[in-house]
C-alpha cells in the first residue's frame, strides 16, 4: 500500500510540476522566492524556509528555500537564492542570481524591474527504487537520472503606501529544449504567477488587515488560485488564513523581533476523502533577518 501511495505521489508530482514548485503557504513573505522584482525592496537580509506536504507519509514533497538580498544602491539590489524540492525518489534544485530595479514613479510610487539567470538541476535516484528479482525494468522511468539546464526569468512590482501588485515568470526557457531525454523532465512548462496585497489600517491598537490574492498560471495543467488576509498587530504579531483553489485552508503566525529576526509557521489541511489513505496536512516554518 506504501509503494502504491509514494507512486501516485510521484506521478501527480511529475504531470503537474511546474518550472518552480514552491506551493508556499507564506508565500507573501517569500514573494522574491518566484519574482526577481522583490529583490531588496525589504533591504539587505537572508532567509530560510521549509515546508513539508502530506504530513506522516514518507517520500512525500519537502521544499527547502533560502535566499540572500542585498540593499538597493544607485537603485540595483542584487540576490541569491536556492530552491530545493524533493518527492521520493525525485530532486530538483534551482540557483539563481537575482537582479531588481528600482524606478520612483511619484512620492509613493515605486516601480521595480526584475531578472534573475541561473540553473536548475534534476537528479532522479534510480537505485532507490525495490524492484523484485527476476522483473523487468519500468520503461517509463528514463535511463538518464541527471539534468542540468538553464533559468532565465523576469518580473514587474508596482507598490504604492499600502497596496501592491506583482507579475513574473521565473523560467521562460522550456526545459524540453535542453535535455537529450523529454520524459526525464515530463510536461515543464513556464509558469506566471501573479500577486497583490494591501494595508488596511482597522483602526484599533496600531494594527492593519493585511489581505492578499496570488495566482499560479501554468499551461496546459491549470491555475492555482490563493486568497487570504492577516491582522498585523504593532509590526510585532501578524497571524491569519486563507484558502486555496486545491480545497486546502490554511493558517499561519508570524512574530517580528527588534533586533530585526522574524519566525513564521503555516499549516495547511484538506478534510475530503479520496482514494489514497494519506494524512493530507502539510507545516511551513521560515526564519528572517533583516540587517
């Protein structure tokens, strides 16, 4: 039953996997994890994300995310970053150097520009799988278990006082065009991503409603679709949910500190049944410091 559970995994992992696979639940927090764009517009700083999916279920989907931003001078910011997803046998890792813009349209308004160029890496563990003596290997699973090609990628921030709005593509390079072996990559293909938020003072204790509305668009396989919102007490508290267009709800906490380091949690979880017997809960914890 526990194979069967980790091929279906691999398999819907595999058909629906995008370019960049973050599926991140605090994703507003990490927004320069898919755009360029956001580079250094919270100044110089590093952060660490990890997020686990299909809690209870060995093999399932782990990302582990970390980036480095520097400070916008003569209007440039430039950044690392490092994106790792593995699924069973399966892992895939993006390095890119990132690159922002800054352009003051007006008093409050702030354009930014934003590209990033890098790799990304493929590495399938063939020799994980138990196959039983004497049968055939699966010809469905390619000879080939390493891959390397290219990552090009753009993006455009528009932020006002309270109010944003984002669009990227983060690879517009289809990976097809650059390995020996289509399979070994499945059905890649660019992915956008869309996303705006706002500040709405409530009025009471200092604090603000902080919604949010981002959409993943990847060809041919379908759009995600999360909404939600968090109440920012004094900069200091900032928790909340949203909602997710796969039917998953989730929740999240972030505490500020003021030597400038931030701790953040995410849980998400879907109540329906279907015919794989997992735990369908997933967590999500960051760190951030900002210098």
């Amino acid at each position: 039953m526990k194979k069967l559970i980790f091929l279906k995994i691999l398999l819907v992992y595999s058909f629906t996997y995008a370019q960049v696979n973050e599926n991140m639940l605090l994703e507003r927090f990490n927004m320069n994890a898919f755009n360029p764009a956001f580079t250094g517009v919270e100044g110089r700083g590093l952060s660490f994300t990890n997020r686990n999916t299909n809690s209870g279920v060995a093999g399932a989907p782990k990302l582990n995310y970390f980036y480095y931003n520097g400070n916008h001078k003569n209007n440039l910011a430039f950044g690392f970053s490092v994106i790792d997803n593995k699924v069973f046998i399966d892992q895939r890792t993006m390095y890119t150097l990132d690159a922002s813009y800054k352009i003051q349209v007006s008093g409050e308004q702030i354009v930014y520009l934003g590209v990033k160029g890098g790799v990304h890496t493929k590495f399938t563990d063939i020799d994980a799988i138990q196959r039983l003596p004497g049968v055939p290997a699966n010809p469905a699973i390619p000879e080939i278990t390493k891959e390397t090609y290219p990552v090009i990628g753009f993006g455009f921030l528009y932020k006002l006082k309270s109010l944003f709005f984002s669009a990227s593509v983060p690879n517009f390079l289809n990976p097809k065009n650059y390995t020996d072996d289509i399979s070994f990559i499945g059905s890649q293909k660019p992915s956008t991503y869309l996303l705006a938020g706002a500040t709405i003072p409530i009025g009471v204790f200092n604090s603000t409603f902080n919604p949010y509305l981002s959409q993943k668009i990847v060809p041919g396989i379908g759009n995600t679709t999360h909404f939600g919102g968090t109440i920012d007490y004094k900069g200091v508290i900032e928790f909340g949910g949203g909602y997710k267009s796969t039917k998953y709800f989730n929740v999240m906490a972030i505490l500020s500190t003021k030597i400038g380091l931030s701790i953040g949690y995410g849980y998400d979880f879907r109540g329906e049944a279907n015919d794989v017997e997992v735990q369908k809960t997933g967590t999500e914890i960051f760190l951030k410091y900002n210098f």
